[in-house]
C-alpha cells in the first residue's frame, strides 16, 4: 500500500493490524501483541472498546491505537496492571491469551483508558537527535555555516530541542558537551558522519500539548508512550528530567504553521544557519497544516543567502517501506535535497547512506 494510501486508512481493524505490523518491524513484538488484542475488543461493551470501533476518521493518521496503547502501559508503569509485564517481555506465546487478558484489563480500567483517546501520543525520544546531529554535522561540512538556529515542530517535551546539552558518537565521530550526563551512541551503519565543527546559536520549539518533564505526572504520561521493548529509552528521557530541571527547553504552545511562520519571521543572525527540524510527527498534521508549512519554508528558501542560510531536517516514516528517513533540504542557490540515511525509529541504530 502506498504511503498516501496508509494515511487514507479509515478501517479500525486494519489500522489495528497495519500498527501492530509496525511494532513487530521495529523490534517490539509485545507491544503488537497488545495493539493486536485490539481487534478483541470489538464485541465489548466497554465505553472505551466502543469509541475505538465507533472511531471517526482517519484511524492510522489519528495514531489512534498508539493513543490506547499508551494507556494500557501507563497500567503497568503505575503498578495496576502487573499482568502485563509477561506481555511485554515476551513470555506469553499465545495472541489468543493477550487478547482474553486485554479485553478484562480494559473492562476493568475503562474510564481511566476513555481519556487516551483524546489526543495523539506523545513520543519524544532523546535517541532521534542523533540523526539530528549527524545531519547537522553534514550540513556544517561546507554546505551551510557550523552555528545553528534550531527550530523544531511537534516538540513534545522538548528533549529534542536540547540537543546540544547532548553528547555523541556517532560511528566514531564525537560531538556535544563532553561531560553531558546524556550520552548517546547508536549503532552506526556505513560511512561516519563528517567530522565538522558546529555549535547551536539557540533552539526552541512548538507543540499544541508540550509537556511539562518538571512535572512527575506529565513524564509518567511522556513515558507510557514508550515501547517497553525499547532498552534505554527511560533511562534517556530520565537524564532528560534532570537536565530540564537545570534549565527547561523553550517550547511554546502552538499550532506549528502558526508557530513557524512567526520565527521565520524573525530578523536571522548573519552567519547562522536557521534549521527546521521535526521526527515522527508529520503525520499528525493536517493537510493544511502541511501546506502552510511547505509554503513558508519555500519562502524562507527563496530569501535564503550565504550569510542567512535556511535548512530542512526531518526524520519521518515511509509509510510505505516502514523505513524512517533522515532527509535533508537546504538553501539558498536553490533547493537541494538528499536521503542522508534511514534510522530506527527510537535511535537505536543509523545507516548513513551517503559518502
């Protein structure tokens, strides 16, 4: 199915089956086996069964069972399902058994799981800013100036966003405070990353919901988003806490086109690379939303100039080959684009694609 055609999909079930599909080819087969026991629910009598089945619109777009599947492990986060730790760590065999236990925890729990529903999931994962940083490596590498304006949509908690308080390696090459308490290293496929010299002039973001990681509610609800198969992603967003405890990212709460036509806005440092940057999110936006964005960058391509350079940076799912793309387009001298690399979609691992 194309990518266009995943995003039409409107079917509950096969949105339930197309996720579940998702979760098994990144390496979190205890996650499908709960996304799948979704399909269990369709004969419930549960509210919260019922507005699954009864789910207007776009079902796959709408993430809409990620969105109950971070409330089925916020049960188990919070010690009121420990059924479900066999789940998750693979030690019930049978879809048959996940589906009973399913369809009693969310009879049990269902007007604490209604509330899931409402909004789109939140997965801000510190390890996706190291295609972040090689990308902006690569930029750094002659292509546009090393200082970096950093701007990021869809910034969740802004993990991301504070990705020069980070330290990498990223097959060999080293970059980032090096006494940051947050060190990432994913395994590197193919050629390092340029060796280049870069530095953040300043970094903000933009979310409609951003969450507070200060507040010990709103990290728990940031970490029932996280695949439980996905080692080392709660210790990472842990690290994050604390250095947002030392000084919170910069995220205002906005509609990204909003947001981003108002800092494109902005008078630009000479010598200072203004970036856009977003991972895992696009789909989430409407198309509308996508157009004002794509025409705004299309502007501030056109005023783009040596001294006042202009970047693209996106690390987002092909729908259709399940691959997550680091693409890159920059200006000014007219628009160029490349595939930079495809990455796992929690940052465990990076091919670089390119010499």
């Amino acid at each position: 199915m194309a990518d266009g055609a995943v995003m039409e999909i409107v079917s509950v079930p096969e949105a339930i089956e197309w996720q579940a599909r998702h979760a098994e080819n990144a390496g979190a087969p205890g996650t499908a086996q709960v996304v799948r026991a979704l399909l269990a629910l369709e004969a419930s009598e549960a509210a919260t069964a019922r507005r699954i089945f009864a789910w207007q619109g776009l079902s796959l777009r709408d993430a809409m069972p990620l969105r109950i599947a971070g409330g089925i492990h916020n049960l188990l986060l919070t010690g009121d399902e420990p059924r479900l730790a066999d789940v998750y760590a693979g030690r019930v065999a049978s879809q048959a058994d996940v589906d009973a236990l399913l369809l009693e925890i969310v009879e049990a729990h269902d007007a604490r799981l209604m509330p899931w529903l409402d909004g789109p999931p939140q997965t801000n994962e510190a390890g996706r800013s190291a295609s972040f940083a090689a990308a902006l490596l690569w930029l750094a590498d002659g292509r546009t100036t090393p200082r970096f304006e950093f701007l990021e949509i869809g910034a969740s908690a802004g993990i991301n966003t504070m990705m020069g308080r980070y330290h990498y390696d990223l097959g060999g090459v080293e970059t980032g405070p090096s006494a940051s308490r947050m060190r990432i290293a994913p395994e590197w496929r193919g050629n390092p990353p340029p060796a280049a010299a870069m530095e953040f002039a300043d970094a903000r973001g933009s979310d409609i919901a951003p969450v507070d990681l200060t507040d010990e509610a709103e990290a728990l609800r940031l970490k029932s988003y996280v695949w439980p198969e996905a080692t080392g992603r709660m210790a990472r967003i842990d690290a994050a806490i604390a250095l947002a405890k030392q000084m919170p990212p910069e995220i205002e709460r906005m509609d990204a086109g909003d947001w981003l036509e108002q800092e494109l806005a902005r008078k630009q440092e000479a010598g200072v690379t203004r970036v856009l940057a977003h991972s895992i999110m696009w789909q989430y936006l409407s198309d509308a939303t996508q157009a004002r964005i794509e025409a705004a960058m299309q502007d501030a391509g056109a005023r783009a100039g040596a001294e006042h350079p202009f970047a693209h940076v996106s690390l987002e799912t092909n729908r259709e080959t399940f691959a997550h793309e680091l693409k890159v387009r920059y200006w000014p001298g007219g628009e160029s684009q490349v595939h930079l690399a495809n990455a796992h979609p929690h940052g465990a691992w990076v091919e670089w694609l390119t010499a």
